[in-house]
C-alpha cells in the first residue's frame, strides 16, 4: 500500500504562460480533485508585491534585530495573503480532510502551474489552509499532524515516461568565477559520505579514497563552464546533478532572467550567466549520444538539485521565458528539481545536500525527503534564515513511483551490503601476519556500515522473500567475518576478544539458520511465490537455493536430515537444470553437487532412497560441478559463488575450534568429517575442480569444457 497520498491542485488562467501581471482583477481557476472549480483572485498588484519579495531576501544571515523584524513582518504579510489563495480553494479544503482506509505517512500537494506570474508566489510559506488539519496558525508545510509535502509541476511537463534511477551517477558542478566564494569543500565532504555505502575504500573515514573507489558515481567539475558540463554529459549518462554556484541576473537579456553564473569558456574570470532552457540543453548531451547496454541514450538526468541562490526566483513575467531557471529546467523536461527561490545561506545549502543525497541515494521516497529537508532547516536554522521556505521543489513523478522506489532500494541495499561485507573481508586479509595491529574500532565501524545497509533492505511486499533471503545469507557472510576475525585475535593471544568474536559467529550462523527457515515456511504458505516473477525475478529459483542453506547449517548444527525437505530441494533444482537459461541451469547444477554433498554427512540409513551409497553420492554430486563449469566456464561469477560456499566447509564449518562451540559438540563424533576423509575430501576435490576447471590429477591437460 502507498504511505504518500497526492493531492493535485492547479491553477488555471486564459492566455499563454506568459505577459501577465498579477492583478486582482485577474481570475484564475483553481481546481482539485473531482470538486468544483474555485475562482480565484491575487490580493497583490505586481507592483506591490515586488517589494515584498525583495524583504525575503538577504546577502547576509547575521541581520540586526530591525532587519529581522522587517523580513519577520514581510514572512507574515505573504503567508496570510499565500495562506487565504489556498483556503478559497474548497476541493483542497475536502481533499485534505479526507482519511483514506490506508496508512498514510503523508500527503503530497502537487501544485501544478503554468503562468510564470504565480510562479512568483512562495506557496511553501503558506499557514494551514482555513479547515484543514494541522492547527490553525501553524506552517502549513512544517506541522506534524497531517505532514504535507509540497512540490510545483509544470502543466505540459509529463510524468507518463519518468524512469525514476535505478543505479545513480552523480555529476557535481561547482562554478565561483571573479572571486565568489562558494562551500566547495563542504558540499563534496557531503556527496562523498552519502555515496560512502557504496565505495570500495577499505578507510571509510578518508574521503580522497573514497572518491578514487567509487566506480564512476561521482564525478566534480569545479571551475565549471557550460562547455565542460555538456563535455562530460555527451560521455557519460548521469542520473542525478547537483550545482553549486551563485544565482546572477543575466543583464543581456531581456527581462533580466536570474540564471547561474558560471566561468566563461572564453576566460575564466569572465562570467557566462547561463539559464534553465540552456543549461538543460547541455545536460542532454549535444554531441554523440552515450551508449549504455547498446542503446543510444539521451535523456535528461532525473534529478537536479540547485545549491544557488535564487535559482528558483521568477524574473520578468512580460518575457516568454520569464520564470525561474528552476520553471525553466523542469519544462525542459528534467522530473525532479529541487532550488531555492530566495538566497540559500551557507550552512542551509549543506544541509540541502546532506538531506536530499543521503535519503535519494537509498531509494528513499523524494517527497519524504524534501519534507525532512524543510523540518531541519527550520530546526536548525529558522531563527536567522527562512532556508526552510525558501526551498522550491519542481516534480513530475511516475505513477508507479512506489513500485521503482522499492526496486532502487533492493538493489541499492543489496550493493551496500556486498560493499560493507567486502571491505570487511578486505580489512581481514590486510591483518594478517601483523601482530598486535588489529583495529577493533574499524573493524566494528565496518560492521556498522552493513547493519545500516541492510535497514534499507525491503523485507515485505513485492521483495520479502529475497529480502529475508538476502539478510539470511548476510548473517552467514557476518558470521564467517567474525569467525575469520576470531582467528586473527588468537594469533594476538587476546583470549577474551577472541572468545567474544567465536561465540558472535555462532549466534550470527544460527540468525542465519532461522531467518532460512522463515523464508522457507513462507514458501511453503504460497507456492505461487516460490519462483518470484516480475521486473525484480531472482536470478536464481528461490526455492531450492534457500532449502539447500538451510539443510547445509543444518549438518553444521549437526541436526538430522530432513529427507522431505531434501526431496523438495532436488526436484525444484532438477527442474531448474532443464530450462534454456544458462544463468538459471548453473545455480540448479550448484545446488544438486550441494545437496548430494551433505549426504556423506549423514549415515546410510538416513539418506533418501536412491542415493544411499558413497558412491553414487560422489558420483552425482561431482558430475553436477562438472556440469556448472561446462556451462559458465571458472571465470564466472557463479562458479566463484559456489567454490566459496564449498570453501566454507573446508576452511570454516568443519575446523576443530569452531566445532567445538556449537551447541551438542560432545555428540558430533558420529559426523562423517570427524571420522573419514570422505565429505572433506570430496569438498577439497570440488574446490579444486572450481579452480582450476580440472580434476586434480589431470592438472594441465586439456579437457572440453572445462576452459576458463
């Protein structure tokens, strides 16, 4: 179920978009959902209401108390007057009373306007609307009691084709020419830890590193010229693009439009005051389009976020292209735009990039996150700065937003989580050999950054069985890190912290255990989920691989086999083995070698019928290797996949000093591994196998099918 409501209102008038004045003799039409049209009058003539903006805007936050109470009157006037439009609209007054049966942590206003005129009125400074919950006299946008999330849509900009970003690539431009000072540093510290999760830097603390192990997310242009933006737009396709520069009124043009004053391409302390409509036409790349995937690409990026001033200030009404750059960007067909239409203050322009790039960047829900952006710049900063206000975002968001949010988040938590677990075993690796060095502060700020990962993981709806599969197989990987950790501190001879990690291994094997098993009785509660379809299908039939985690921790338990269970595990992977897909064949050929592996665990008398001899045990369980090698080759992901899970057995489950703290370890004698050579040495020759794509005597002679 949707957590945010949208509520449209739109404004209507005769006439093009442009050359109007505001004017009280001028009606509009303000319509909301099915409800009867409003008519609706300005209470400003332009000429009075230009001073007004003028009050709001300041060059320097540290004001006197008489230029406080006169931006402090100036914030009242407008508010009342922005607060009496939106209560004569009867339909938004119903609309925002009405209780939907779902649970809704919002409701999302959409303002949609197209003449330029309104575009001047700051809505997001309006009180609650006359009638409308939230408590009379509060900020309409701030209040708690029914939060509201206020975004502005341009009339002829559609949302029917937004693609919202799966997989972000950001573009950082910075511009301060003649000497203007912008936060640079502040803002790239900023993009730098919201990309953090996803950096292959082993110091999640040092930022040059993490820059240079970002695999292309972010890239900065600083001394930036239009040129060098559309430069890097034509190469690259970039989903999100973030500005930093000062907002300037371009005096050689008509109307005098605010833009972003960037370095002139013919002179770097020569300023190149460029406008929405241009600087969109440069991010779509005017040379060569870029190919992704064999297809030529030459879309807009789906977000731009402005940390300029008053990049969202209308100028000149009179011109055709008189609103904002803001108004213009998004009509250039850019989805989300986020800017501020009075000057942004310093501290507030961090905050903004801090908010939006931390919750975008996670797939969180863009209306939730400018609705927090607003909460904290008032929290912090009200008191001298109306930045909370002065904020001005332009959506057209999908229909199926909720849907392609909740996709983005499991990719996107899925490769934090691969990228914490990494670095983990990275750290691990580097330790080695080095007596007395270990770092028990990193190693548990690594830890840290996988428990965040996963907290985005969607575990319920569309994504719960892979997202409880996932977290599964992230507890097995934690708990082998702390096992491997464990190791390292009893080469230190640091007994107690080398107990406290063992013992952390065990209880990190038995969450993954029993976080199998739920997936699995859920399998069992609905059938038709067992091979999950949609744009989201697991690259693998869900089914046999969580049954085989499952029977694995199982033998490491030293529990009895569960032949039912085992049974249900071989069919489901049999009928996998026999599909045309390559990718699905080798993940049911690594689960059969498995699941006939775990029988030499057990005694003949408890095996299923069939596959009762050692023999014939070691006969299918290494002609289904051969078969995963025969079809991806040892480069492959999935033959890497699978000599790893092999390793565990060898390098981990079966080791003495782990086995002897599970639970019932006086009775696992009776295990096979404890008393022959059979399962570890059928383990030693699979991984060798996986290596090498050879039998271990046949190193060097070439066989078919078994190149890398």
């Amino acid at each position: 179920m949707s957590t945010v409501r949208t509520v449209a209102l739109e404004f209507l008038r005769k006439g093009p978009p442009h050359n109007q004045l505001l004017s009280p003799l001028t009606d509009y039409l303000g319509l909301c959902g099915n409800h009867e049209a409003a008519v609706i009058k300005v209470p400003y003539e332009h000429q009075d209401f230009l001073p007004l903006l003028e009050n709001l805007r300041y060059v320097d936050q540290r004001m006197g108390s008489e230029e406080l109470h006169r931006r402090y009157r100036a914030l009242d006037e407008v508010a009342g007057k922005v607060t009496d439009i939106l209560s004569s609209v009867r339909g938004l007054v119903a609309e925002l009373n009405h209780r939907s049966e779902t649970r809704e942590v919002m409701t999302h206003l959409s303002l949609v306007i197209s003449a330029a005129e309104l575009a001047l009125l700051p809505f997001e400074l309006s009180k609650v609307p006359k009638g409308c919950p939230g408590g009379d006299g509060n900020w309409f946008l701030l209040q708690t009691l029914a939060p509201i999330s206020l975004t502005r849509q341009v009339r002829t900009v559609s949302n029917q084709a937004v693609s919202w970003p799966q997989k972000p690539k950001i573009l950082f431009v910075a511009a301060a020419p003649r000497g203007m000072k912008v936060p640079l540093k502040q803002h790239v510290q900023a993009l730098v830890h919201a990309i953090n999760p996803w950096a292959a830097a082993v110091n999640p603390e040092d930022s040059d590193e993490i820059l240079k192990n970002t695999k292309g997310m972010l890239t900065v242009i600083t001394g930036a010229t239009i040129s060098a933006v559309e430069e890097a737009c034509a190469k690259e396709v970039y989903t999100h693009v973030h500005v930093l520069a000062h907002g300037m009124e371009d005096k050689n043009r008509p109307g005098k439009p605010y833009g972003v004053a960037f370095h002139s391409q013919y002179g770097r302390d020569a300023i190149d005051v460029v406008g929405g409509e241009r600087f969109a036409m440069a991010l779509r790349g005017l040379r060569t389009p870029p190919v992704v995937e064999g297809k030529n690409v030459t879309r807009l990026p789906a977000v731009v976020t402005m940390a300029t001033c008053e990049s969202g200030h209308v100028s000149s009404v009179i011109q055709q292209n008189g609103a904002s750059f803001a108004h213009d960007l998004h009509q250039s067909g850019v989805p989300f735009v986020v800017a501020s239409q009075f000057p942004l203050s310093i501290p507030g322009s961090v905050h903004m990039v801090e908010v939006l790039y931390n919750g975008l960047l996670w797939g969180e829900d863009p209306r939730i996150v400018i609705h927090r952006l607003r909460k904290k710049l008032f929290a912090l900063s009200s008191s001298e700065t109306h930045d909370w206000a002065s904020v001005v975002c332009y959506a057209a968001l999908p229909q199926d937003l909720e849907e392609q949010l909740e996709d983005m988040r499991y990719a996107q938590a899925r490769l934090a989580i691969n990228c914490a677990m990494n670095q983990i075993d990275v750290f691990i690796d580097n330790n080695k050999g080095r007596q007395n060095q270990f770092d028990g502060r990193r190693i548990e700020r690594l830890f840290a950054k996988e428990e965040e990962a996963k907290r985005w993981l969607p575990s319920s709806g569309r994504y719960e069985l892979e997202g409880k599969a996932l977290l599964a197989s992230t507890e097995k990987r934690k708990s082998q890190a702390q096992y491997r950790i464990a190791g390292l501190l009893a080469e230190e001879e640091r007994e107690r912290e080398h107990n406290r990690y063992l013992a952390e291994s065990v209880k990190s094997l038995r969450r993954a255990g029993d976080q199998y098993e739920q997936v699995y009785c859920r399998l069992r509660t609905d059938t038709a989920m067992a091979s999950v379809g949609g744009a989201h299908t697991p690259k693998r039939n869900i089914l046999h691989w969580v049954l085989c985690q499952s029977l694995s921790l199982s033998v490491v338990f030293g529990e009895k086999l569960r032949v039912e269970e085992w049974r249900m595990a071989e069919q489901s992977a049999l009928l996998d083995s026999m599909v045309d897909k390559s990718e699905t064949k080798a993940w049911a050929h690594a689960t059969l070698a498995e699941l006939y592996l775990l029988l030499l665990a057990y005694p003949r008398s408890q095996r299923p019928r069939g596959v009762a001899t050692d023999q014939i045990v070691r006969n299918r369980t290494l002609e289904h290797i051969e078969e995963l090698v025969l079809e991806k080759g040892v480069a492959s992901f999935e033959v890497y996949s699978t000599k790893r899970q092999f390793e565990r057995y060898r390098d981990w489950w079966c080791v003495a000093d782990f086995v002897r703290e599970l639970p019932g370890a006086e009775r696992r004698e009776t295990q096979a591994w404890d008393t022959t050579a059979g399962f570890l040495g059928l383990v030693g020759e699979i991984v060798a196998k996986l290596e090498t794509g050879q039998d271990p005597e046949s190193r060097g002679k070439k066989q078919r099918g078994w190149q890398a």
